[in-house]
C-alpha cells in the first residue's frame, strides 16, 4: 500500500513537471487570466459546466472567484450550469442531457463573458456544445482538458489540455492551473 501511495505522488509531480515547460499551455493560461479580469472589469460574468469531478472543479472555481481567493475584494460573478439541479434536469427530460448546458448557456451567456467549459476526456458533448453557443452569443470560451484535449481544444478559445490519459491526474492538474488563475485575477485586479 505504502509503495502505491508514493507511486501516485510520483505521477502527480511528473505531469506537473512537465507542465513547467509546456510553453504553450502556460501562455494560454497567462492570456486567460488577463481576459477573466477584463470580462470581470468591464462587468461581465465567468460561467462555468462540467460532468462529474469536473463539475465539482466548476463549481469550484465559482467559489474562488465570487467570494474570494486570497484577497479581501469585492464579489465577482461567476454562474456554475452544472448547479441548477432543477433546471439541468428539466431541459434533460425534455431536450435531452447533451443540451443541459447549451440550453442554459443561451439564456444565461452574453457578449463580452466567458464560458469556461471542463471535460477530462476533451469530448462531452454537453460542453462542447455550450462552447459552440456561447460563440455564437460573442462569448469568450475557454476549457480545461485531459488526453490530446479531444473535440473541445479544436473549438475553445483558450483550450488547456494536460496531456495525460489518467483522469485523477488530469484533475489535479486542472485544479492547480484553476487556483493559479484565481491568483494571477486577483493580483490584476486588486493592483487597480
């Protein structure tokens, strides 16, 4: 047991390792920061969706940037679709599961917000659908991703794609990258 424990940690900073010199995913990160703090300066919203774990790391996120990362701040809004039981399970019965979030999405996206959208396997069809409507809406999109980032890293503005086929590596991954651009928002924001 000890041997497999020590193995995982070991995983866990290999791939976190070899994030230091993805030159391409630390760009995208940089540039998703500074566009989540002019959406957020110019007064609009981050919304967010994922299946699963991913949709805990939605919800997450949300939590991070309307009450706070590490700074005393004003709220900021962000809207988790993956958190309106009623509603996701509403449009699920009537328009099936693969709309869940594109039906939510048009009510709720806006020009100017940005849609971030977290799949593990980089092919949920429900999120990459609510990418495709919040492009239609003049939205912003960015997604975290696992694997070789799948359908999703083709269509998102800012696709972060952890280039790893095991999902609990992929997630812990996207929960760093997603405390990282906590920090760096909080950072641009709060200096003004």
């Amino acid at each position: 047991m000890r041997e497999l424990i020590k193995e995982r940690i070991i995983d866990s900073i290999n791939l976190k390792q070899s994030l230091l010199n993805n030159d391409e995913l630390l760009n995208t990160v940089e540039e998703l920061a500074k566009k989540i703090s002019t959406a957020i300066k110019n007064g609009n919203k981050i919304v967010l969706c994922g299946n699963g774990g991913s949709a805990s790391d939605a919800l997450h996120f949300a939590g991070e940037i309307v009450g706070r990362f590490q700074k005393e701040r004003s709220a900021w809004p962000a809207v988790v679709l993956n958190a309106d039981v009623a509603t996701m399970t509403a449009i699920a019965n009537d328009y099936g599961y693969d709309d869940v979030f594109a039906r939510q999405a048009e009510g709720h996206v806006k020009e100017g917000d940005i849609l971030i959208g977290i799949s593990t396997s980089g092919n949920s069809e429900n999120v990459l659908r609510a990418i495709n409507v919040a492009k239609e809406k003049g939205a912003e999109t960015a997604a975290f991703l696992g694997k070789d980032g799948g359908k999703i890293a083709k269509i998102a503005d800012y696709p972060m794609i952890i280039p790893c086929n095991v999902t609990a590596r992929v997630q812990e991954c996207h929960i760093l990258l997603i405390h990282i651009i906590c920090e760096a928002v909080e950072e641009l924001l709060t200096k003004e």
